[in-house]
C-alpha cells in the first residue's frame, strides 16, 4: 500500500470521476467575474480562467502562435483574442478559430466549497 504524505484535493464526482485525477486549488470563485479572465499558476504552470454565461474554462496562459500571454488579450463571449496578433481561441474547446488543427491545452475545472480547482493531468 503506497502512502501519499501530499494533502487530500478534492476529487470530481460522478460517472467520470477517477483516481488519477489531481485537483489544484486556484481562485476562490467569488473573484472570477463573469465575463472575465484571470491569469492562475497551478504548480506553475501558467493557465487563464474565463467565466462565460456562468461557466469557468481553463486554457493555457500562452498563445500557441509565440507565447503571448493571453490574459492581456480580451474575451469577448466564448473566445479570447491574443493581445499580441490578434489570433482567437474559443475557451471551451481551446481551438484556433482560423485553424482547428492548432489549438491551446484545455484544463478540467471544478467548483467545491467556493473555491475554484484545475486539474493538470
């Protein structure tokens, strides 16, 4: 039996549920308006939060064009445009609009207890 000495995370719940899964604690929900990004470093990891019609997605922090940081862009709806050329990303899917084959990593997030989590795994 292996003993883990790291603190217990909340774990997701549900038919998709799996112990493998990590949870990260980033923000408490609370500060995530609606309608806004955050910039979060989940184990370092640079990551930005959106809230779009109640919903919190987790993308990566970078562009996938020349690692602009995409928290200095704008999200309007369900896309974040990068401050640095203009290219769009949909926060759900984490696709390019101009071309689906490129994309930025998508984060599972949950919501337990008024804190906001992201999983890395």
């Amino acid at each position: 039996m292996k003993i883990s000495r790291e603190p217990e995370l909340p774990r997701e719940t549900g038919p998709t549920s799996s112990s493998a899964l990590s949870w990260t604690y980033v923000l408490d929900d609370a500060v995530l308006l609606e309608g806004r990004m955050a910039p979060v470093y989940p184990l370092g990891v640079n990551v930005v939060l959106a809230r779009v019609d109640g919903a919190v997605y987790a993308v990566s922090g970078k562009c996938a064009h020349m690692a602009c940081p995409l928290f200095s862009g704008r999200l309007e709806g369900h896309t974040i445009t990068c401050g640095c050329h203009d290219w769009r990303f949909d926060v759900r899917t984490g696709r390019f609009l101009d071309a689906p084959e490129l994309g930025l990593t998508v984060y599972p997030t949950k919501l337990e207890a008024g804190k906001l989590f992201v999983n890395l795994g």
